[in-house]
C-alpha cells in the first residue's frame, strides 16, 4: 500500500517482512448424534422389527437440524430381532359318528378340531389354515330302505245313534330290520306298494230316540220394492222323521219376520259393472253398491274393460290377512318340540318346495255367490316362497300334533262377516287344524298343518 492509502503490486513490499493473514479461533460446542432406547421387538415369536429414536442435538437439551450433524456417523434407528420359534398348528380330526339313518341316504358327522402340536392342545379355528380343513360331515348310505303301510287302532263312532263314521291314522313308513328291533320312519305315501288302506270306515250303533227341533225356512223377500219394508219365512216344529211335533220349547222358537231395507230398485248399483252403465265411470276406485240388501263399499278393478272385478278392501290390511305354508321340516318328524312353538333354531331342514306367505290388502268376491275367490292374488304380496291362496295354511313340520302353517282373516269394517256354515278343509297326511273364530264371524286365524289348503264349505 502507498503512503496516499492506494493498493499496489505485492513485489513493491517484498523487501518487508508480510504480516499473517488468519489466525486461530475457538469457537463452541458442535452438535452430535443422540440415540434413544430400543423398542420391544416387533413379534413375539419369529423373526421382528426393533425401533429407536435418532436426532441430532447441541448440548444435553437443545435440538439442532439433522443437517447440522454428520450424514455419516448417524446411529442406525432400526435393527431386526428374533423372538422365540412360533408354535406349529394343524388340523385333527376324530372318529365318524354313526349315520343318522339306519337305511337310505343319511349323513355322519366328526369334529374337526384345530391343535398346538407343540403343547397338543386345542386352540381356534383361526390358527390353522381353512383351506385345508378336512370335511365335518359326509354322506352314508349303510343299505336300502323297505316301506309298508301302517294303520291304527279305529276311533270310536262319531255318533252316539244313527249314521256315522270312525276313523284311524293310516302312515307310509320306511322299515329297517337290520337289528333286533324294528325302526320306522315316516315316508310319503307315494313310496309305498299298492293301494292306501282306507283311513275312514261308516258305523251304525244304533237307531235314535224320536226328537223335534224348530226348521226355518228361507226368508222371502223384502215387502216393498224400495225402502223399509218385512221379510218372512216359515218356522216348523219338526221331528227327525220330518212330522209336526209340538215338543220343541216356545223359547227357542226363531222368528218368523223381521224388517228388511229393500234398496235393489232405488237406482243403486248392484255390480262394477252396473257402476258402468249407471254412471259411466271407467276409473279403478271405491264406490258403494247394493249387496244383499246392504249398502257396501266395493273397489271396482278393470273398469275399463267389459268385465270389472269386485274386491272388498280389508281395512285391517295385509299384518291382519295373510296367509302362510311353514318351509322347516323337522329331521324327526314324530317329535312335536318347544311344546309346540316355532323356533327358527329347531333341528329342522327349509326344504318344503311348497312353502310361502302371501300377505292381502284386497280380496276378490263374487256378489253372486257371496263366495271369496281365495286364488285371486291381484292385490296380494307374495314375500316368501310361492303365492300362497288367501285364508289358506299348512306345512311338512311334524307328523305329530304340532301346526305350524297359520292364516288370519279380520274383515272388520267391511260390513261383511264369515258365514257360519264356513268350514276348511283339511288335506294331507298327519293334518291338524286349530281354528280360532270370533263371535261375530268378523275375525278368524289358525294354525295349520300337512299341506292343508283351506277352503269355503
């Protein structure tokens, strides 16, 4: 440098002595790796995983940036560990039990157990692995099955005197004589030979005593034309033999007229179809027509056709009209369990081809007959199965007392009640019916069994 504080060439002060251009420092502490406990290993059988914590810290406490330590001296933060061998499960299986039948196809069942092979004993299904489970069950046939029919002892008569009828229970079993004692089992009639013996014979005791009751006749019509008018009919005292007797009691004595509302000529309609014709209605819908000498409320279907269809609205709708064919059936069908209650966890197979249940919101009549056209499903809705014809019930449950197919009819509010001559009929083998009615003939419900279509008698 020149005395005027100018910068020169280097060579100008080579003849002195150049002063030192760095000295040494001392500056702080520099940061370090820091590394935490290990984790437990990560299994606790086989091979595992162990973890720690790694930071790169200045001092016992304050945390500097990974970047301010050296990349090449951080700890590692994972290592891998060994636990101790893991166990070794398999399948087992035990004996074959005996076939649950004694002739025909049955089945056999075994447990299948899954095992620590280490200690022996049994653990869950879990550890082993499923797709090498043996079977639990197979098919076994041990030899064929013969059938015969069997027959009951004969009920007493129905009657006391006169005509009448005794009955007994008539069955199709399978017969296996392979041991000591006979087995049965109850079979369709179709496998067995030959034909049925008959389950229903005619007895006659004795004549009966002479007696008189009181015979109606039908009641005439209505005395006028339209409005409120007086029916008739003839009342008779009359013996078995159909002769006049003056031994049936006054008090009983039925009436022999009563009032009658004769609404037929008051320009009322008496069919959808005069619905058509009187007013010219061609929509589907309610109207009131003329039943019988009743004023009713019809829904006339189909009112743009030539041929409208009459059904009567249930007001109680489908939870109170419904109509059912029970699918269980029991693998012992001699047995009638829980006293008779349906459990859907019975020892039971769903296999009966015939089973549904069909629930009603309107049901076809025919204003002629006064009859309901049980078939007509038009406003029914089949949940389960197969449709199901209204008031209709059965099932293949049990051969035992024990009805498990159930209908109900409530046409309460439709101005219509059953007739008391209804009656349903029973079909099948083993049939059982247990009808509840109540007293105005507005409500009925039953339990029904052995594929027993019901019908109107």
């Amino acid at each position: 440098m020149a005395r005027d504080g100018s910068l020169l060439e280097s060579e100008h002060c080579k003849h002195l002595a150049k002063p030192s251009g760095h000295r040494e420092c001392r500056g702080g502490r520099c940061p370090k790796w820091k590394a935490g406990a290990w984790s437990q290993c990560s299994v606790s059988c086989g091979h595992g995983v162990q973890r720690r914590n790694v930071g790169c810290q200045l001092g016992p406490r304050k945390v500097a940036r990974e970047t301010e330590c050296n990349p090449y001296t951080r700890p590692e933060s994972e290592r891998t560990c060994r636990a101790p061998l893991c166990p070794l499960y398999a399948w087992r299986t035990e004996e074959w039990q005996e076939c649950t039948r004694t002739c025909g196809e049955g089945t056999r069942y075994r447990r299948v157990l899954c095992v620590d092979e280490d200690k022996g004993g049994e653990v869950h299904g879990g550890h082993c692995d499923p797709s090498k489970r043996p079977a639990d069950r197979e098919s076994c046939s041990l030899q064929p099955c013969e059938y015969i029919w069997i027959t009951g002892e004969w009920s007493e008569c129905s009657v006391t005197c006169g005509k009448g009828y005794k009955q007994r229970l008539v069955s199709c079993s399978e017969i296996y004589t392979g041991k000591e004692n006979y087995e049965y089992g109850h079979q369709t009639a179709a496998n067995c030979p030959g034909t049925q013996p008959p389950s229903v014979h005619p007895c006659y005791l004795r004549e009966c005593p002479v007696s008189a009751t009181w015979r109606v006749g039908n009641w005439g019509s209505c005395s006028v034309s339209c409005g409120l008018g007086v029916r008739h009919r003839s009342v008779q005292c009359l013996t078995n033999e159909d002769q006049p007797s003056h031994l049936c009691p006054a008090e009983l004595k039925p009436e022999e007229r009563k009032t009658c509302h004769n609404i037929y000529n008051c320009e009322l309609p008496q069919s959808c179809r005069e619905v058509q014709h009187l007013s010219g209605a061609t929509e589907d819908g309610e109207y009131f027509l003329t039943v019988q000498g009743k004023l009713l409320k019809i829904f006339c279907a189909g009112m743009q056709s030539d041929h409208p269809k009459e059904y009567l609205t249930l007001v109680r709708g489908d939870a109170e009209n419904f109509s059912e064919v029970y699918g269980h059936r029991l693998h012992n069908p001699t047995e009638c369990p829980y006293n008779g209650s349906r459990r859907d966890d019975c020892q039971c197979r769903k296999d009966y081809t015939a089973a549904g249940f069909s629930s009603f919101q309107k049901i076809r009549i025919d204003l002629a007959s006064m009859q309901i056209i049980t078939t007509d499903l038009q406003f029914a809705r089949t949940s389960e199965g197969h449709p199901v014809p209204f008031a209709t019930a059965g099932d293949c449950y049990s051969a035992a007392k024990c009805p498990q197919g159930r209908f109900s009819i409530n046409l309460y509010g439709t101005g219509l009640s059953l007739t008391e001559s209804a009656r349903w009929i029973s079909q099948g083998n083993y049939a059982v019916s247990n009808i509840k009615k109540s007293p105005d003939w507005v409500f009925a419900e039953a339990p029904l069994s052995q594929e027993q279509p019901s019908e109107w008698a």
